[in-house]
C-alpha cells in the first residue's frame, strides 16, 4: 500500500514533466513564421489530460490519494516562479513606463473587462442554452481569471434565490471549464496573428520602445559587474515569491461589505516589480541576474501551460455536448471581442508601441499563459510591464462586472 501511496504522489509530476517535454516539442514546429513557442505545452496538457486520467484511476487504489485532479500547489509554484522571475527582469524600466503611459493602463484594464462582459451578457440574451450562470462562467473564463472565477461564485450565492445556488454554481464551473482553454487559445492566437493582419513591424516597435523609455545598452558593463551570484538571486527570487503570494492573499476593500484580492499573480508581479526597481534591501540583492532567472522563465512556464492543461483538459473533454458547443463558441467570440477592443483603443487611439500594449493586452485579459507568449514574440521581458501595469485595474473591473452580470435585467 505504501508503494502505492507513493505511486500516486510522484505521477502526477511525473506526466507534468512528460506533457511539458512533449509540448517542448510542438512548440518547435513552425508554418512560415508562426509557432506555438512554450505555448505548446498548453496544447499537449489538455490532449493528454482523459490519457491522464484514465491512468491515474487504473494505479490508485486509495481513493482518498487519486490524482486524477492535479494539486493546485504544482500550478502555484510554476506561476509565482514565472511571474516573479519576469518581473525582476523587466523591473528597471518600470519607472519610464508608467511615467509616460499609466492612466492608459488603467483605462485598458477596465474597458477590455467591460467589453467583455457586455459580449457575456448579449450571449445570455441570444442564446437559448447560455443561462446567467453560464454566461458568468464563460466570461471569467474566457478572460482566464481565477480571481473572476472566485468572484462569479460568491456573486452567485449573494444574488440567486438559495434553492437555486447549486444550479448556478455548477453553470459558473461549466461555463469557466469550457471557456478557460478558448480564452487562452484566443489570447495566444490573437499575439501572433495581430501584428500580420495589422502590418506591425515588431524590429521597429522595438527600437522605438528603446528610444521611448532610454536604451539600456550603456549600463551593460556595469549591470553585469553588479549582477548577483546565483544564490543571491535565488533568494531574491524566493523572497519575491514569499511576500507576493501574501500580499496576494489580502482582502482590498472595494464598495461595503465588498473586496477583492489581487491573488497570486497579481502580488507575486506587484512585489517582484517593486523590489526588482529597489534593487537592494539591506543584504539582500534583488538585482536580476538575466542568464538564470531568463532559464528559470522559460522552464516554469512550460510547467505552468503543462499543468493547466493537464487540469482543465479532462474536464474540457468531458463536458463537450450540443448544448456546450454554444458555449464554446460565445468564449471564443467573448476573448476576441475583448483583445480585439483592446487593441484598437490601445494602438489608434493611445498610440501605444506594440511592446507594452501585447503586455497590456494580457494584463487586461489576466492571461498568464498570454504574457509568456508575448515574451516569445516579443523576444523580451519588456511587455511585462504593460501587464503588471494593466492586471490590477482588471481584476478589479472583473469583479466589478461579474457581479454586473447577474444584476442585470433578462430582456
């Protein structure tokens, strides 16, 4: 029995690490000048998942240790490594950043949530089969916000009459499984394909953006004079990790008896940002050294889409029906809408480079998996300053629009 305890506890990191090689190699694979990249990874999780889990009920004979569900600690500990390790690396352009550009963040954050929250409510009017519970789910989904998720459930036990709670939770669950991975797709496309269907030079966008915000090529030699050992800049990246994932646990006030947390992402990419800009704290050194924390990057974010994928793909699978065709397809038409509102405000009206706006794009759309593919196209850290900029004010219109969701009228 003992063997078999262990068994269940070793494989599931064990096909973590098997669907993280597998997506490694997907992403390889190149038409013309579009790939996968590390996005590839979320691509070989969710076709993995049912072969996941079909074998994790064949090996578990406790039930009480059966993993067909992924543990959320493996999705928590590759994201804060991932946030915390591009936020120390773009940290010392952040105040250039949001000296030129921070009220547009702002504004980003809370339309591109608003636009997407009205397409949510026009597919609960439209479609027979997307219900309000469904339409919430879908549209935290479709923005692939664990916090929106958090905020659609308690909304729903707030403002639907109590013998009806378990019906529209369970419609949140449904519609959030189904739309998580069309929203994440629908970011990821959207980052390659904008700037061929728009005629985006991205060489030009980033020499202009170096121009924009001071090119860094003079403080190399000295940079790499400064830069910390490797312990030194693990427990710097330790730290962040820490203190971000506390201060991620915080109830903000918002309105009454209302508040919002900005979550793991939110306080790991805050606390990162901060330190990463003070560079020292007494002893400690949070100066990036760019050779390891670039590493630690890219293998943590193939974990990070390994796992989701992995977790929401069995349930992805086994919910697909005629009626969740619908549903899926209002996702899809959700996550564009809001990328697409996004960048038309972003790029005609602000006049944003495309560096920051790709990162504030994603920030709006509090997509994880998004900013690591705009960090591949980009070839830079840079964009993850448009999204620590951008995600706050997005959580917040999330949860403020959410709730909107179940309030409004059913013409």
């Amino acid at each position: 029995m003992k063997d078999v305890s262990l068994l269940t506890q070793i494989y599931p990191i064990a096909f973590i690490l098997f669907a993280a090689l597998i997506g490694a190699l997907i992403g390889k694979v190149r038409f013309k000048d579009f790939s996968l990249g590390e996005s590839g990874a979320l691509v070989s999780g969710i076709f993995l998942a049912p072969l996941f889990q079909k074998v994790a009920k064949y090996i578990s004979l406790d039930i009480r240790n059966n993993p067909s569900t992924i543990s959320g600690w493996y999705l928590q500990i590759s994201l804060m490594l991932f946030i915390a390790s591009v936020g120390l690396l773009a940290a010392k352009k952040l105040k250039a950043v949001l000296k030129q550009h921070g009220v547009k963040f702002a504004i980003l954050g809370i339309v591109i949530t608003f636009a997407g929250a009205l397409a949510s409510y026009a597919a609960f009017l439209a479609l027979d089969s997307v219900d309000r519970g469904h339409a919430a789910g879908v549209y935290v989904g479709a923005l692939t916000s664990s916090p929106g998720l958090a905020s659609a459930l308690e909304t729903a036990a707030e403002a639907i009459p109590k013998g009806s709670i378990n019906a529209y939770t369970s419609e949140v669950g449904l519609g959030y499984a189904l739309s998580y991975p069309i929203g994440v797709f629908a970011v990821i496309l959207s980052i390659k394909l904008l700037p061929m269907l728009f005629k985006i030079n991205i060489k030009r966008e980033i020499n202009a953006y170096k121009s924009e915000v001071g090119n860094e090529e003079t403080h190399k030699s000295h940079d790499a004079a400064q830069s910390p050992s490797t312990i030194t800049s693990s427990l710097g990246l330790a730290t962040c990790c820490l203190l971000g994932y506390m201060l991620g646990k915080i109830n903000i006030p918002l309105c009454g008896t209302n508040f919002f947390k900005l979550g793991t992402t939110g306080g790991v990419l805050l606390t990162s940002l901060f330190l990463g800009y003070k560079g020292n704290i007494y002893s400690l050194s949070f100066h990036a050294n760019e050779k390891l924390l670039t590493k630690i990057r890219s293998l943590s974010l193939l974990f990070f889409l390994a796992t989701v994928g992995l977790k929401y793909g069995g349930t992805f699978f086994g919910s697909l029906d005629s009626g969740a065709l619908a549903i899926l397809l209002a996702s899809l038409l959700i996550g564009l809408i809001s990328i697409t509102t996004g960048f038309l405000l972003g790029r005609y009206l602000f006049k944003m480079n495309w560096v920051l706006l790709v990162g504030a794009i994603c920030g709006g759309m509090t997509s994880t998996p998004g900013l690591g593919a705009s960090l591949e196209a980009i070839r830079s850290n840079d964009p993850v300053l448009g999204y620590g900029a951008t995600y706050p004010f997005a959580l917040l219109g999330m949860v403020l629009f959410t709730k909107l969701i179940f309030r409004l009228p059913a013409l």
